[in-house]
C-alpha cells in the first residue's frame, strides 16, 4: 500500500508542475497588425490635429475656409469624436460652420456647400448673379442642439452700399436647409421658416430647452430680416407656465446694437403645450438702418 500511495503522490506533483509551467509558459493573444497600438476616441494628439487645420483659417477669406473644410473632411471617420468635442468647445462663428460642415459630411455624405451650389445651378435664371451672395453656414450652439437633423445655410445679397439684385426665384434673404435624405429646400418668409421649424423641433421638457428653442428661431429669424449690417444682441425670458392647461411661453429678444444710426429690435414668443410640443410662433419687427460703415 505505502509503495502504491508513494507512487500516486508523485504523479500529482508531477501533474501540478507542468501545469504550472504551462500557465506561466502561457502566451497572451497576439495584437492586431491591423490596429494601431493606440486609438483615441477625441484624444489630445486628434484635437491637436483639427485645430492645426483650423488655425490656417483667416477672416472674410473663402478660400482658406473652403481649404480647411476640405482638410477636415479628408480625416478618416475615427476623428467624428474629437471633431465634435472641438465643435462643442467653439466659441468663434467661422470655426464652428466650418467644423460643423465638415462633420456633416463625414457623417450624412452630405456636403452643404455642393448641395446649395447645385440647387442654385438647377433652379436660378442666372446663376452667375447668385455668386455675387454671401453664403453662410449656420452653425450656432442652440440651433445645433435644438435642431439635430437639419443644417442651415443663408445666401445674402447686400442692400448696402449699393443694392445688389437678386436672380428668382432667390430674393434678398435666402435660407437653404439640407438634410441627409431631402432635397435641398429653399426658405424666403417667416411664414416658411415657422412651418418648418414647427416641424422639426422636438418637444421641449425642460425650461432650458424651450429657451433654447427660442434663442435658435432668433438665429434663423434675423437671417431673413436683417440687410446683413445689423449687429444683435440676443436676450432670453423665463419661461412662464399657465397652470389650468400647462402651456407655456418664452419670450425672446434681439436688439440692434445702436451703431451708425442702425437700430431696432426683434421680439418673439414661442408657445408650448403641455407635452413640450411647439404650437405657436409670434414675432414683431422694427429694424432701422442707419449709415452703415463697412462690415465689423
């Protein structure tokens, strides 16, 4: 019995030592020679990347704005996130129609600028004429996060110092609104602008989002009223809220700052029903152009 004992003994310990060097012989997975070593999602060494490309930017020069677009939007996919948290940290207008385009067409295959360039070929008598427009890519914050799934594009002909005629069917205020499955649409009046915004807007919860709701109308609003010399200063009401049957109102205001004899001011309020679901849109006008100087 001890000789049969001892010799099971030995074969377990035998056993346990090659186990042992087996796990700590064990080779761990080989890594993918495909993937880089590092990925990051909206890292330091992506943002770097971005606003390198941002910086070649210069003012009132389409050429450099249209170069950092293309830039932008030849970066592989993997840049979305970062791209999107330089938008979210953006301050500077120019910047963020930039950036904002180039995530458009990274993400929808829609590029904004084509799109409005083509509608104008297909549509305008006398196309030439409509490059003479400032175009402009609309991209602040509230309208951004208020309306996610359509992008805004404004065409503005000048009335100052000489007024510039606008080919039909444009007129002197133009909006284009892209989406990623519609045709380009082509807004002229408030009354256009109001059925799509009612359309699109998602229904606001909270008394934040109703405010922002409010400030991005006004950033659509004054692109169809203004002669493009205005200067606005934006200001945002509380929300008011009826008790008998929970609508509730914001009211919102945007005044010209007195310069040159410019002046005026427009005001709006947006109704909401107790869902948070836009049912009305009010807005008065009074805008005085004084003797404008050239563009700040």
């Amino acid at each position: 019995m001890t000789a049969r004992t001892d010799l099971v003994w030995t074969l377990v310990l035998c056993g346990a030592v090659l186990l042992a060097g087996g796990l700590s012989g064990a080779r761990s997975p080989a890594r993918s020679k495909t993937r880089p070593a590092t990925q990051p999602q909206g890292g330091a060494e992506q943002i770097a990347k971005i606003n390198q490309i941002l910086s070649r930017l210069r003012p009132r020069d389409p050429k450099s704005e249209q170069a950092a677009e293309n830039a932008l939007s030849a970066l592989p996919k993997a840049y979305l996130p970062a791209m999107k948290k330089v938008l979210s940290a953006q301050k500077d207008p120019l910047r963020r129609g930039v950036l904002d385009s180039a995530v458009v067409r990274l993400e929808w295959g829609v590029d904004p600028r084509r799109a409005v360039s083509e509608w104008i070929d297909k549509n305008v008598k006398k196309p030439p004429a409509a490059r003479l427009a400032r175009l402009k890519r609309l991209a602040d914050e509230a309208l951004l996060l208020a309306l996610s799934e359509v992008r805004f594009t404004s065409l503005l002909f000048r009335r100052w110092p000489v007024a510039r005629e606008s080919p039909a069917p444009l007129k002197s205020n133009n909006i284009f609104v892209i989406s990623p499955s519609s045709p380009v649409q082509h807004l002229t009046n408030l009354k256009q602008l109001g059925r799509l915004y009612t359309k699109h807007l998602p229904a606001m919860k909270t008394h934040q989002a109703k405010q922002q709701a409010a400030r991005a109308w006004l950033c659509l609003s004054r692109q169809l009223q203004s002669d493009g010399m205005f200067v606005f200063k934006v200001r945002i009401g509380g929300v008011s809220t009826n008790k008998s049957d929970g609508t509730s109102r914001v009211v919102a205001k945007a005044t010209v700052q007195p310069k040159a004899g410019d002046r005026g001011w427009i005001r709006t309020t947006l109704t909401f029903d107790r869902e948070g679901r836009l049912t009305d849109i009010r807005e008065q006008t009074r805008l005085t152009p004084g003797l404008h100087g050239p563009p700040s």
